[in-house]
C-alpha cells in the first residue's frame, strides 16, 4: 500500500546542476502536484497537472518545469539550480473532484 | 488569490489540556477547508476536513469549526496526548470545477505537548 513514493530522498546539488525530482502513484488519481517547503512558509504549489497530458503553474513556477509522463507519474524538474531552491519537495496527489490530498514524504534538496 | 493565515506560530500545552489552533481565509469562494499534520521528515497527512456548508466537524478529540461570515475556521484538540506534538495545517481551496488547482496553505503551527 505505497501512495505517493518520492525519489530520491535527499539530494545535494552544486549551483547550475541540473536534475528531476519523481514521483509515482498507485491510487489511480487524476490529479498530481508538487509543493515546496520552507521554514515559516508553510507549503507553497510549485505546479499541479489536474489530468493526464495537462500541466499548470502553481504559486511558485520560476525555474522548474514538469512533466505528466502518464497517470502514474508526475516529474519535476530544476534545469539550473539555485541556492534559493534549496528546500523540501512534496508531492500529492488527488482524485479529481475530490479534495483529499495525499501526499508523499518528501525530497530534501540542497543547492551549494 | 487565497491568502491564509495561521496562529499562534508555536504553541505549548500541558499533557491533557486542549490546543486551538486558528486560521483566516481571503477568498469568500473557498469552500473546502482540510487541516493536516506533519510529523518530522514525514509528509503532511489529513486529519480533518470541513466543507463550507457545514458549522462544525468532529472526530473523536479532534473538532474543527466554520465561521463563513468571518472566514474564519479553527481545529480544536482535547485531551492531548504527547504523540499530538507535530506541525499543524491548515489550508482552504477554492471552488475550480474540479478541485485540481491545489491547495493554499497557513505557515504551520508547531503544537509542542508538555508531559
């Protein structure tokens, strides 16, 4: 009974990196979004993908891009990273239509 | 868009004693409104959710209230046990046709309880 499974866990990357965050479920839902987390910020949506084939911007978009590879799973994706991008990633997913959101464990990312 | 607001930041109870925990909501449209809880390296979990056509939610010692007029809502603990120390959500989404435009959420509480 996995959920939502996040690779990897930890992450360290030197500034201009660049590397994809996955992320897999097993619930069959159609909707997929991945947030980010920061001291005193609460989460903040990076971007959300309401089905298959579609893909929109969250809050904070600058500097990542995503890809819907199939119901399944959700990718995510820092072309050049950045110290500001050092942070922990969550992914969630939902049925559409329905509001409960299931979320995974998290990707701690550091950018040096 | 939403804009939420949480408080306190930190909260400190005595083992036993209850918590609340309050947040404010922007957007008079929002009409779902979860509550989650993050233990440490974990991702958040849902604990309790209320819709905007309903006052008050409980489950167990858990009780969530909804001031629509004042777009207010609060989540309510009682009787609190240690393992309820973690940080606190709570978030409100608006009414997409769909729901898949994501949740906006507070900054978080941390509930620390005092044995």
């Amino acid at each position: 009974n996995a959920g939502v499974t996040q690779t990897p866990k930890f992450q360290v990357l030197k500034t201009g990196q660049s590397m994809t965050l996955q992320c897999a479920q097993d619930m069959n839902h159609n909707s997929m979004y991945w947030y980010r987390q920061d001291p005193g910020m609460g989460l903040r949506l990076i971007y959300y993908s309401a089905s298959e084939g579609t893909t929109d911007k969250g809050e904070v978009p600058n500097g990542y891009n995503v890809s819907r590879l199939n119901k399944r799973e959700f990718s995510l994706r820092l072309e050049s990273a950045a110290p500001s991008q050092t942070s922990v990633y969550f992914c969630a997913s939902s049925e559409l239509g329905r509001t409960e959101a299931f979320f995974g464990q998290g990707t701690r990312l550091t950018v040096v | 868009g939403e804009n939420v607001e949480q408080h306190p930041s930190t909260l400190s109870v005595q083992e036993g004693d209850s918590a609340v925990i309050k947040c404010t909501y922007s957007d008079s449209a929002s009409n779902y409104f979860p509550w989650y809880k993050q233990e440490l390296g974990k991702g958040p979990q849902l604990i309790i959710d209320i819709r905007s056509n309903v006052g008050e939610k409980k489950d167990q010692r858990i009780a969530v209230t909804l001031n629509k007029t004042a777009k207010h809502f609060s989540l309510h603990i009682t009787e609190t046990q240690p393992e309820d120390s973690a940080v606190y959500f709570c978030a409100a989404k608006g009414n997409s046709g769909g729901g898949a435009d994501g949740l906006t959420f507070g900054k978080g509480t941390h509930l620390i309880i005092q044995p």
